[in-house]
C-alpha cells in the first residue's frame, strides 16, 4: 500500500496545472535524490511537449481546453508515476 504523504496523482489538471519537482513527489533526504528527480520531470515533460507539438511559450485560450497539450499533461502523469514512487520508496527504504 502507498502511503499518501509524497505520492500526488494525477500530476496535472486538464491543461491547466502540472505539479512537478517536491509538489508532485517530495521526499525524504536519506537517498538524495530530491533534486535530481525534479529535473528529470523537467527533462521528461520537455521530451513530452516537443512529442506532443505543445509550443510551451504560445499562450492558451482561458475559454477552450488545448487538447494536445492536455494529452501531453496526462502522458506526463502515466509516465512519471511509477518511477516517482519507485525512488521515493527507495529514499524511505535507505
């Protein structure tokens, strides 16, 4: 069983919101991984966006929901998930 205190899912709203980096998976320091884990979530949703056509920098309607960028969203959270919870546990495990 999971315990709930570091292990958010979903990762992100529609296309709205994304947590990434200790909002989406804080851990505990014993296996210092921390940080490097936050920038591979950029480095993930990077390669994501760029697969999915997403032009970060262009701005999104607040009436209409981008659907590519909502795909890239959930891709993120199904992508991520199991290695986030993976290295957290390994942190409690150390």
């Amino acid at each position: 069983r999971e315990p709930t205190w570091f292990k958010a899912n979903p990762y992100h709203y529609r296309d709205r919101a994304i947590f990434i980096g200790d909002a989406a998976h804080s851990m505990v320091p014993f296996f210092g991984q921390g940080l490097n884990c936050g920038l591979e979530d950029v480095r993930v949703l990077d390669v994501i966006l760029r697969e999915e056509g997403v032009d970060p920098y262009e701005p999104s309607s607040p009436n209409t929901e981008d659907a590519r960028l909502s795909k890239a969203l959930k891709r993120y959270t199904e992508s991520r998930h199991k290695d986030l919870v993976a290295i957290c546990d390994l942190a409690m495990s150390n």
